[in-house]
C-alpha cells in the first residue's frame, strides 16, 4: 500500500505546485498589455478543481496560498477600479474585463478558503469574518455578471462560515461590535442567496433566504439596509419587468420597508434617490394590478411621493400615468400637471418629446384641454427657448388635434391669433417640412367645409394655409389654395372675388392649366370674351397630353351660349390630342362638328389654316380593324367637303394651305377605296386626279417662290410624286373614251401640264437620268398646240445638261426631243412657221459643236421647208442643186417654179442658216479639210437660194467662195 500511497501523495503535490504556478502568473498575465485570450478558459479550470481535500501538502503551503490569495483579491479589486474610469474600450472587450474579474474574485477566495481549511481552530472566529466578507463580496460580483454557478460555489462555501458565526457566544448590542459585525455579515449572506435564488427563478428559495434573515432579528446598519433595499428593489424592478405584479409588489414593499426603518439622515445620499425610485417601481405595480385595492394604495403611495419629491419630474410622469390608468379620467387634474411642468422643468429634447407624449394622451380625452395645454406651451416655454424646432412639432400637432376635432369652436380665429403671435415672436416662418405638415392638416378642415357647401368657412380655412407663417409652402401649394379660394367665389358667384384672388397669384400658379379654367369659367360668366380666350390659349399650352381641361372649357362656353369660344375650345382639344380621341369620345362625329364650324369661319374670315388641321385624326389607320371609328359614309363625308373646299378656295389659299388640304383629301379618297363593300368608286379617280394635279401645280409654285435651298428641292421632289401619281391615274384607271371632247380634252391639256412640270422639278433636281421615261409621255397625245412650251423647256433643260457637264447621251436626248418636236408640227398643216424656224435654227446652233450631222439635216430641213412654202416639191429642189461647185454664175431658182405660199420662211432666219453654215465652211477650209468645206458650202448654197432677195445672197456667197484659191 505504501507505494499507492505516495503516489497519491506525489499526484496532490504536482496538482498544488501546479495551482501556486498559475496563480503566480495571474498578476503579469492580467497587467500584460497584450490580450491573454485563454485567460477566462484557464480560471474556470482551475475554479472548476477547487478546493483540493485537505492534506499535509496544503497544510505547509497555507502561508502561500493566504498571501497569494490576498495578493489577487487585491489585484481584483485594484483592477475593477480602474475599469471604473472613463475609456475606449467597446462593450465587448468591457464585458470580458468583468468575467475576467469575477473569476479572479472567485479564485482569489477560493485559495484563501484553501488556506483557512488548514488553519487552527483558535483562528477560526476571525477568519471567519475574515473570508466571510470576502465571500459575500465575491459572491455579488458573480450575481451581478449572471455567474450564477460560481455564486454558488462561493455561497456553498460560505455557508460554513455564517454556520460558525451563528455559534457565538457574545450578546448582541451597540457595545460589542464585533458580534454586530457578525451578525450584519450573516443578514447580507442571507440576502445574497435571496438575490442568487432570484436569478436562478427559485423564487420558494428566495422567499426562504428571506424569512431566515427576518429571523435573525436584528437592527440593520444603515450600510446594510441601503444594500438589502437596493437588492430587494432590483428583484421588484426585474419582477415588473417580467410582469410578475404581484410579486414585484411584494419585494418592492420590502424594500421601502428596510428604508422606512432606518433613520433617514443617518442613510447615504443615494439612499433617497433609492427610496424615490422604490416608491415609483411600487405605484407602477399597484397600477398594474388594476384592482381598486392596488389603485388606492398607489394613490396612497403617491401622495407620499408627492410630498417628497413634488419638484421631480419623474414624480409628475408617474402621477400623469396613475391618472390615465383611472377608471374615470381627470382631465383638470391632468392640465394642471402638465402646466406646472411647463413652467418648471429644464427642457430638453427628452423632456420635450415626453411633454408631448403626454399631450397626445389628453388629445384622447379631451381635445379642447389640449389645445389650450399646446397654446401655453408654445406661448409661455417654447417662445422662450428659441428653438424653432419644437415650436414647429408643436404647432404642427396643435393643428392635428384642431383638425381632427369634432367640437364646434372658432378654429380658423383662434389659429390666426396663434400664428400672428408666433410671427411677431420669433420673426421667423416654418421650415418647409413644418409648412408641408401643416398645410396638409388644414387642408383636410378645407376638404370637410367644400365637401359641405359651407364656402364662406373653407375660404375662412383656405386663408389660414395662406398664413404669412407658411411663406416657404413653395409656388404649387400656394396656387393650390388660391384656386380654391377661387372655387369657392365662383360657388357663391362672386366673379370679383375670384379675378381678385387671381390677380394676387404668382405667375407660376396663374399659368397653371387648373387655374386658367377656373378663370375661363368666370370670365364666360362675367362677359369678359379677351380674357377668356387668353386663359384658353393658356390651358391649352400648357397642359399636357390629357385634354380634359379643354374638354371641361368646351361645356362651359356650351353652357354659357358662347358658340366661337366653343368653336376655339373645340380646336384646342383636337390639338391637344394630336387630332385623335380617348375611350369614350366619338371622334368623327367631334371632327365633323368641328369641321362645320370652322367652315363657317373660312366663309367669314377666308382662313383655312385650322381647318386643314382637321383631318389629322382620320388619316391615322389603328392596328386593329376594331378600332377603326371612320365608316364609308363618314370617309365619302371628309373626302367630298375637303375637295370641295379645295375647288371653292384654291384662288384665295396660300398654296402651302392648298396643299395641306389636297393632301388630306387624297388621303380620304385612298382610305375610301380600301374600305370592303364601298360601291361609290366611280368618281373617285378622277377626283384623285385633279387634287394630284392642283397640288402639283401648287407645289411647283411654292418652289419658284422659295430661297432657302433645302426646302426648294424639297418642294420640287413633293411636285414630281404628285406628277407621276397623276400619270398613274390616267394610264391605269381613266379610260378618255368614256368622256366627252372637252372633258378628253381637258384632261389631255392637264397631262401635257403635268408633263412639263415634271421636266421643271426633274431640271431644278438635276434628274437626267428621269428624262428619258418622260419624254415618251410627251407623245401619248399628238397635240402640236402644246409644243411650244415643251420645245422651250427642252431648250432650257438642254442648257443645265450642259453647264452641269452632263454626259453627252443626256444632249443627244434633249437634241433628238426637240428634233421630233419639229418633225411634228411640220407635218402638221396650220403650223406656225415663225415657231418652226426658231426651232430649226436652235437646233442647228446647239448641234453645229456637238453633232453636225444634226446640223447638216437641220439645214436641209430648211431648205425643203421654205422651198414647200413656196410651192416647189422635194425632187424639184434636189434638181436644183449644182452638180459641180464653183459655178460661173447662179442658177436660176427653182423657186420660180413653185407658187410662193402666203407664210414663207422667214427671211432672216434663211439668212442665218446660210451665213452661218458658209462660215463653218470656211473654217474647214482654213484647216484644209476640203471635202468638209465643200458639204457645208453647199448646204449653204441651197439655203440662201430660197431667200426673197432675188439671188443677192445666194450669188454673194457664191462669189466669196469661188474666190478661195484651191491646190490642185
């Protein structure tokens, strides 16, 4: 056995030296200024082992282990004084130091109870008091950090102490201190399980705890009782807090008990304040018992309290809450209270909100006390304060209870009295939150008196919100108010009120659409016809896509037998909508109404601007066929009155009028003919026809008439599709034998025009490549009568082709055009041969430096024509010409064969030709191309040969040219 023996002996020494070396180490690892992490871990370790049974080891080490003990209970209590004192430490980091400290408390006990187990027995009675002290200490600290486990260890070890001090001898009394000592120290031990069995919700236990303290029966040192009430009113406050009333009660009543013992002057400072706090912990749970039992002795207890402590502010809280938690509430009582906090209290945000917090609970009561209690407030303490703040939460909720009120009084007065003062006394206005706030209130009061046709007391409230203290309500609020300040003058009929509320608005709010309308009803009603068109033009502009303003001003000038304002209203809704409609609305019966009216002002005033605005809303195709509101007859309805406009006004309209309208008449007639089992199409291509045909010409106008580059070409491209539409239609759909000669007529003259207006678009757009397909539609209808024209544009086009250095096939084209042109009108038997020969010699001028193979048949065109004129056939005039050049001497002509015609070729015109072709002669002979020159001269010969001048040309020309010296 003697082995077993000392190994165990040899296990408890290691665990003994192991215990001194930790608890060595506690004083650096707790100075150290780095964070010892495993620091609580290690404590409760080694808390965990404590006490060691008693040995012969422990008994050599009792010296130690008391001076290490003492040593860190010290260290515990220095260092929990220093955490005491103000730092930067989070709460974290805060919690873990008291932990830290509890378990030090903990352990340094527990090695001095170690020590004590060894002392002798002479010792015991003063270590007793010793350790018990300590004890009790540790054990609060580890109650107060919820350490409820260690409490009990430490109590558990306690309990042989207060075992020990109840076995004394000695008499208690004033003169043996020292068994008073012992017996206060057995009451707080007692008290210290009562407070650790409460944490531990053993509340049989605490009562027990209790009862065996009441047992001891002893007077309490004033210390001792401020200790056992401050631990009796924490278990009270956590049993209120719990809602366990009944309880709370109980310990609450003990601890004002334990004061009321003791003599007050002989308690602390803080016992007072204890006391207070007791006594109001205790009327709170009287109140919340709710039974009349509780609720008098709270008023009991309050009437103490207040006696005491009446200038507390607490003090009047709890009695404002003892009187709203009254079966029948006091609301005198109430105000009173509140009013001597008023005056009293130090005003802070905290008691600012609280005073308000407290007017709320009157407003539910009686709302007439907190009105007046709100006036005082803001009248005798806030006005002093200077805080612009809570005047403005004040005022704000002193209008909330005005206008939630149901009781008849002076409101908009007494409010007008209110906000005057609060101007003259602070020279400020609310801030614009504050104004929002209000304002909204009172427009609620506002909403209620229109609502029920009381006008005269809504404008009474709308001038409230137009208080000079709501400067900053902004232009919209403002203009707000105003209109209905406005609405209710036109309730009451007084137009002159509502122009003279008006004229004190700002621009902003008389410009807005609302407004506008207001006063467009007034001035219909007050006869003002300036001022109601101006305020329409204004709805109309700035309102947005939704026309429902105009809509309304359309039935107010119906109403008030004002056709043209309904007119002008009627057009601005057709605007506003671009020319559309919302659900609900009909609009081809709108824009017919709307059409009729206006062409009524066309007949009156000769403009037809707005009118062509009309038919916007018809062109529209919808998506779906469901949507389509336009039937055949309400399309055959536009499609004729636009064309008959067109017809009736074209000489008066500006052209770009014209053509807006033809445009939407074109419009109407496409539309027409793509509606299903429409059988009325007969007319309408020719319809079509000539709006194509007016709006072309119309656009041609315009563009001759226009400077700025952009739109001129666009003017002309516009010309050409409204050209090449009408050569469509009358190729594709008008059949000329179904009409008589001058209808036929008529619409060859229009296509012929067409034609040439399209070469004048297909010219100033630089079109060349176009020409060739258009000049073919010059020769659908032979009708030499329109030539002329054509024939000088030609030449015109021919000159651009040429200054805009074309290609060359573009000349030969215009060339080949006016050489057909001549063609045509000499086979025709009234020609006009003045035309003719211009022509012959134009084209002979342009061909001569381009093609004279041109030139030489223009001349021989000539020479057949005048030699016709005078009646010598084609095979006389070849036999005429010599077969051998130079002659001795002129032929006779052969003209003197034929019979002279009553027109000849004139004479100047022959004589150009001649000359001309002998001076083209003549430069080839200067360049030495004699075949050349003996064609040209030739051709010569046989022009001048018909001139009425008896020969003279024709020799001289001869005689120059037999003059030029030949090599052979």
């Amino acid at each position: 056995m003697a082995p077993a023996h000392s190994a165990a002996r040899t296990e408890r020494e290691k665990k003994l030296r192991a215990l001194l070396s930790f608890a060595t180490s506690l004083t650096d690892r707790f100075n150290s200024s780095t964070r010892d992490t495993a620091l609580v871990e290690d404590l409760q370790v080694h808390i965990r082992g404590l006490p060691f049974p008693s040995s012969s080891a422990i008994s050599a080490k009792q010296d130690e282990l008391d001076r290490i003990g003492t040593e860190l209970w010290n260290l515990s209590t220095r260092l929990r004084r220093d955490d005491t004192e103000p730092n930067s430490k989070n709460k974290d980091a805060t919690k873990r130091m008291n932990t830290m400290l509890c378990l030090l408390r903990v352990f340094a006990f527990m090695l001095l109870d170690m020590a004590d187990s060894q002392a002798n027995k002479g010792r015991e009675r003063k270590t007793c008091v010793r350790l018990m002290r300590v004890a009790l200490k540790a054990a609060r600290v580890c109650v107060e950090n919820n350490e409820l486990s260690n409490a009990t260890k430490v109590l558990e070890r306690a309990a042989g102490y207060e075992d020990a001090l109840s076995k004394g001898k000695e008499p208690i009394g004033e003169k043996n201190e020292e068994a008073n000592i012992e017996q206060r120290l057995r009451v707080e031990y007692f008290a210290v399980r009562t407070a650790l069995a409460w944490r531990q919700d053993r509340m049989d236990m605490a009562e027990h705890m209790f009862s065996k303290s009441r047992q001891l029966n002893c007077r309490l040192f004033p210390s001792t009782a401020e200790t056992l009430a401050d631990l009796f009113y924490e278990m009270g406050e956590g049993l209120l807090r719990k809602q366990s009333y009944e309880l709370a009660v109980r310990w609450l009543q003990r601890a004002y008990d334990v004061l009321g013992e003791q003599e007050l002057e002989l308690l602390s400072s803080e016992a007072s304040e204890l006391r207070q706090s007791t006594m109001q912990s205790l009327i709170s749970a009287y109140m919340k018992l709710k039974t009349e039992e509780s609720q008098r002795k709270a008023w009991a207890m309050m009437s103490i309290l207040d006696i005491d402590y009446s200038e507390k502010m607490s003090v009047s809280l709890l009695k404002l809450e003892l009187l709203s938690s009254a079966t029948h509430f006091d609301a005198g009582k109430y105000c009173t209270i509140l009013l001597r906090m008023i005056h009293s209290v130090v005003m802070n945000e905290t008691i600012f909100k609280t005073i308000m917090h407290h007017i709320h609970k009157l407003n539910a009561h009686s709302k007439v006390s907190a009105c007046k209690i709100l006036d005082d407030l803001i009248r005798l303490r806030l006005f002093r304060e200077e805080n612009q703040s809570w005047i403005e939460k004040a005022l704000t909720t002193r209008l909330w209870v005005e206008t939630t009120s149901q009781y008849p009084g002076n409101g908009p007065e007494s409010l007008q009295e209110l906000f005057d003062s609060i101007v003259m006394k602070t020279k400020n206005t609310l801030s614009p939150p504050a104004t929002h706030a209000a304002q909204t209130l009172l427009w609620k009061r506002v909403e209620v008196a229109f609502g029920q046709e009381q006008y005269a007391v809504a404008e009474a409230w709308c001038n409230i919100c137009l208080h000079q203290l709501f400067e900053k309500a902004g232009e919209l609020n403002k203009a707000k108010i105003a209109r209905r300040v406005i609405l209710c003058a036109l309730s009451r009929q007084d137009y002159a009120a509502a122009r003279g509320v008006f004229s004190k608005m700002s621009d902003v709010g008389r410009n807005e659409p609302i407004t506008r309308y207001l006063m467009y009803k007034a001035a219909l009603h007050d006869g003002d016809a300036e001022f109601s068109t101006q305020c329409l033009e204004v709805v109309s502009k700035q309102s947005s896509n939704d026309a429902t303003l105009l809509y309304a001003c359309v039935l107010e000038a119906q109403s008030a037998g004002e056709k043209r304002q309904a007119i002008f209203a009627l057009e601005k809704v057709l605007e506003k909508y671009e020319y559309s409609a919302p659900a609900g609305i009909h609009l081809p019966a709108l824009l017919r109404c709307t059409a009729r009216l206006l062409s009524s002002e066309i007949v009156r005033e000769g403009s037809v601007r707005r009118t062509c605005a009309q038919a916007k809303a018809i062109r529209r195709r919808p998506a779906i066929a469901s949507q389509q509101l336009f039937t055949p007859s309400e399309f055959e309805w536009f499609s004729k009155n636009s064309y008959n406009l067109c017809l009736k006004y074209c000489t008066e309209m500006q052209p770009s009028h014209l053509v807006r309208l033809l445009t939407i008449c074109i419009e109407f007639i496409t539309l027409l003919k793509e509606q299903n089992g429409y059988d009325g199409k007969a007319s309408l291509p020719l319809r079509e026809v000539f709006c194509h045909f007016l709006a072309a010409c119309a656009l041609t106008t315009l563009a001759r008439a226009e400077d700025n580059i952009q739109k001129f070409l666009q003017h002309y491209l516009n010309a050409r599709k409204h050209c090449q539409d009408f050569r469509r239609l009358t190729a594709e759909d008008i059949k000329l034998d179904n009409f008589g000669d001058s209808a036929r007529a008529d619409l060859i003259a229009k296509h012929f025009q067409i034609v040439k207006l399209e070469l004048e678009a297909l010219l100033k757009l630089e079109n060349w490549e176009a020409l060739d397909e258009l000049f073919e539609e010059c020769w659908r209808y032979k009708n030499p009568a329109h030539y002329e024209t054509l024939a000088d544009l030609v030449l015109v086009i021919h000159s651009s082709v040429v200054k805009a250095n074309a290609d060359v096939k573009y000349q030969a084209k215009l060339l080949s055009v006016i050489q057909k042109i001549i063609n045509l009108t000499w086979h025709q038997s009234n020609n006009d041969i003045s035309k003719l020969s211009r022509w012959v010699r134009c084209l002979f001028r342009l061909a001569l430096g381009f093609d004279e193979t041109i030139s030489l048949r223009c001349l021989d065109q000539a020479s057949q024509v005048a030699a016709a004129r005078q009646g010598v056939s084609l095979a006389d005039v070849l036999a005429s010409i010599p077969s051998t050049l130079p002659p001795s001497s002129s032929p006779s002509k052969s003209a003197d064969f034929g019979v002279k015609g009553s027109d000849p070729y004139p004479a100047f015109e022959l004589e150009y030709l001649a000359t001309t072709s002998f001076n083209h002669a003549v430069d080839y002979y200067l360049a030495n191309d004699v075949a050349r020159c003996k064609a040209w001269a030739e051709k010569a010969f046989a022009v001048a040969q018909w001139a009425d001048d008896r020969g003279q040309l024709r020799g001289l020309l001869m005689k120059k040219y037999s003059d030029l010296s030949w090599d052979a």
